[in-house]
C-alpha cells in the first residue's frame, strides 16, 4: 500500500493470513474502507510496540453541515511484514528545516524552513490498497 501524506509517503506489505484468503476480496474490502480518510489529518503512523501490525491513526472530520462529530480512527494492518517511509519534503527545503525549534509548532512557526511541529499530516492522494503476499 503507498499513501501520500503531505510531507511523507508510507507504503507497506501486507501478509495473508492462510491460503484460503480471497486476496482480490480483501483489497476490495480494505479500499473501500480507506477510501474514506482522504483530506483527514494522519495524527501517527508506525508499527504498534510488538511490530507486528502497522496502524494509522486519523482524525476524521465532515462538513459541518452533517452534524457527524470528529472521531479519531486507527487502522490497523495485522501481519505487515514491512512498511518504507519517505520524506516528499523538497530536498531544497531541508537545508532550512533541521532547526530544532521547527519540531514544536510555537518555535518555529515564525522561523524559515518545513514546521515538523504541528504533529499532524493532511492524507491528500490516492492511497491503493495492500498487496496481499
């Protein structure tokens, strides 16, 4: 799976679980579950502490028109056997953003350079499904 998250790509692989697995199931299942959190706020990603699973943790917001109140999802990826993640931050900005006041929002909103601390990434793109092994 490969999301773009503004300022970061992560993609990952996904294990089946046994043979009897329908993987073209699956990902039909797993996109039409995802492909609700696109312009939501990717709070964390990361493998959970026993890094088996992989999660994304998300704050999903509606129109306010909806009256739908704000949730904070996890979507876990159980049996991930690998996840890459990668920098889309401009490698010309990255000269201007190792300051350490840029990781907290209130040092380095005013400062040249990529603000790291605002502790959330906007999910923006296209994000296709795991590939089941």
């Amino acid at each position: 799976m490969q999301a773009r998250i503004s300022g970061h790509r992560v993609s990952m692989a996904v294990a089946r679980r046994s043979s009897s697995d329908r993987p073209e199931t699956a990902q039909r299942s797993q996109k039409r579950n995802l492909d609700g959190i696109f312009d939501q706020a990717l709070l964390h990603h990361g493998f959970v502490d026993h890094v088996r699973d992989y999660q994304l943790v998300i704050h999903a917001t509606a129109d306010p028109t909806t009256a739908t109140a704000p949730t904070t999802l996890r979507y876990l990826f159980r049996h991930c056997v690998q996840a890459h993640c990668a920098t889309t931050v401009p490698v010309g900005t990255w000269p201007d953003s190792l300051d350490d006041r840029l990781i907290t929002y209130e040092t380095g909103v005013d400062l040249d350079g990529y603000v790291w601390g605002d502790n959330w990434r906007m999910l923006t793109s296209t994000m296709p499904c795991p590939r089941l092994a």
